[in-house]
C-alpha cells in the first residue's frame, strides 16, 4: 500500500469511507446489537456469551492476525496456520493477508506520512474506523504478505471471509434463537471490533511511554484486558517478540496462550524479549526489519 493511497483515503474524508455499500453489513449489525438488546432487554447470560465468545475470538486476532501472520513471532505448522486464519475471521476484520499487509505498512510508517491509521496524521476516528471501512484501503498488497501470499488455503480465505462470518452468525440464530443472534453475534461483533479498534487509536494518544519510539505507541492496562495483552503497545514497538507484556505484572493473556501451545507442540520458536532490549528503558527501541518471504516456514 503506497502512501499515496493512503493519503488519497483520508483526503476523501470521513463520509467516503463510512457510508457506502460494503458498510452497509457493519453498520446493520451495529444497529441490530443497539436495537436487539434495547427489545430484548438485558441478560446476564447474554453477558456471559458476550465474554465466552470474546475471549477465544480476540486470542485469534492477537495470536493469528497480528503475532503470527503480522509479525511471524512464532512458527507453526501448515494446518494450524489455516486455523488461526480461518478463526481469526470470525470477528469480522477481513482476511489475513489483507489484515496482515495493511499492519505491516502500519509498522513500516508508524505514525508517518503514509501510516494506514494514525491518529497523529489522520485523526481519531480514521485511525480508529476509517481506514478499515474505506474502499480505497480494500485491495490487499501482496508484495507486503508475499511469505503468506503463496498458500492458496490463505488466498482462499482472504477473498472469501465473509463467508465464514456470516456462517457464524447464522449458526448463532440455529443454536440460541434470537438472543444468542443478538448478544453472541451482533453484541460480541461490535465488542470485538472496536476493542481491536483501540489499539490504533487510544493506545496512541492513553498511557504511559516506558520506551522512546519514533511513534505515539503507549501502554495502557485497561486495553490491555479488553485485548488479551495488546495494550502494552509501546512494548510492542520492539516488534519481533511474541510478547508484548514485558514483566510479569504487565497482563498479555495471549502470550500464555502462546506459551501453552508452544509447550504441547502446536507451535514452536516462540521469540521472546531480550534482557537488553526490555531493561533499556527509557532509550529507543531498535528498528527491526518487517518479516520477508525468505522467512523460514515449517
């Protein structure tokens, strides 16, 4: 993605990239959420199915987006590869390729001409929604994602995502009537977008900078619970590492997850923080290449 596309998106403004046909679907379920539960009232058990399905949905973003296909801070095998994909889909955030690509560029230019959603040159709320509902921003770059780009499974998911999506959700209806629809689909969609959402944008303008970067990163612990762990986003800016909680106190509920199913096997080569880089504070994080095609695949 070029930085004149990115700067040819925001220059259409906000109303170009909310409100056209293929948003049609996000804001329809947004309304559905408001409405379902203004009819239905509220459900503890509709609370609890919220939480139940949030979890596992945001551990496939955070761990499969953003961690693995994102930044390859793990390795895994052909076949789990396809279903952090395949999971991370259900919350709504299109293909991995596309997801991963578009935070690579993000890492490339954070908070720089050409950043796809930076509140710094773009404003809150494109930093938070905009940039993901724009047209302008829907091709997927392939020359950003080639290491993934070559297993046609990912291809396959990446074009067809909504598919998966909208099986879930007509799942939801089979299972649970209207209000598992309501509160397991709709509720917990909007819930999972938007506390990713934040990530690109409270957590570049809410909490503390235990690092100097070259960006507005921050870490904030309450992101950092609606997230499993992304929070500790100026951590993260030390992108090679699978964790982001860098000291035991700082929450990143994806990395145990990581860390178990490294100790059965599922996944291996788990990079971790180096002493010399987390204890380096308050000095500038090193800049680390973005992950290539000539990255070893299991």
């Amino acid at each position: 993605m070029s930085i004149t596309a990115a700067q040819t998106a925001r220059a259409r403004g906000w109303r170009h990239a909310y409100f056209h046909r293929g948003t049609l679907p996000y804001w329809s379920i947004h309304v559905a959420a408001a409405v379902g539960v203004a009819l239905t009232g509220w459900s503890w058990r509709g609370a609890v199915l919220v939480l139940a399905l949030h979890v596992p949905r945001m551990l496939f973003v955070t761990a499969g987006y953003h961690r693995y296909f994102a930044h390859r801070s793990f390795k895994t095998s052909r076949w789990f590869q396809f279903v952090l994909g395949l999971g991370a889909i259900l919350t709504g955030q299109r293909g991995p390729l596309w997801w991963a690509a578009h935070h690579r560029t993000h890492h490339k230019l954070s908070d720089e001409p050409g950043d796809l959603h930076s509140v710094k040159q773009s404003g809150f709320w494109w930093a938070h929604q905009g940039w993901i509902l724009s047209p302008d921003l829907g091709a997927t770059d392939l020359a950003r994602i080639k290491d993934f780009a070559k297993y046609p499974e990912l291809r396959w998911l990446d074009r067809w995502w909504h598919l998966p999506l909208i099986g879930f959700g007509v799942l939801t209806l089979a299972l649970g009537g209207v209000t598992w629809f309501v509160w397991g689909f709709c509720v917990g969609q909007v819930l999972c977008w938007h506390a990713t959402y934040t990530i690109n944008s409270l957590a570049h303008v809410w909490g503390g900078r235990r690092y100097t970067t070259a960006d507005d990163s921050r870490n904030n612990l309450v992101l950092a619970i609606l997230t499993m762990g992304e929070g500790w986003h100026n951590n993260h800016h030390y992108q090679a590492s699978a964790r982001q909680g860098f000291f035991w106190w700082e929450i990143d509920v994806t990395y145990y997850m990581l860390r178990a199913l490294a100790a059965i096997g599922v996944i291996w080569d788990l990079r971790g923080v180096p002493d010399h880089v987390r204890d380096r504070a308050p000095a500038r994080l090193p800049v680390l290449p973005l992950p290539t095609e000539t990255a070893d695949m299991a």
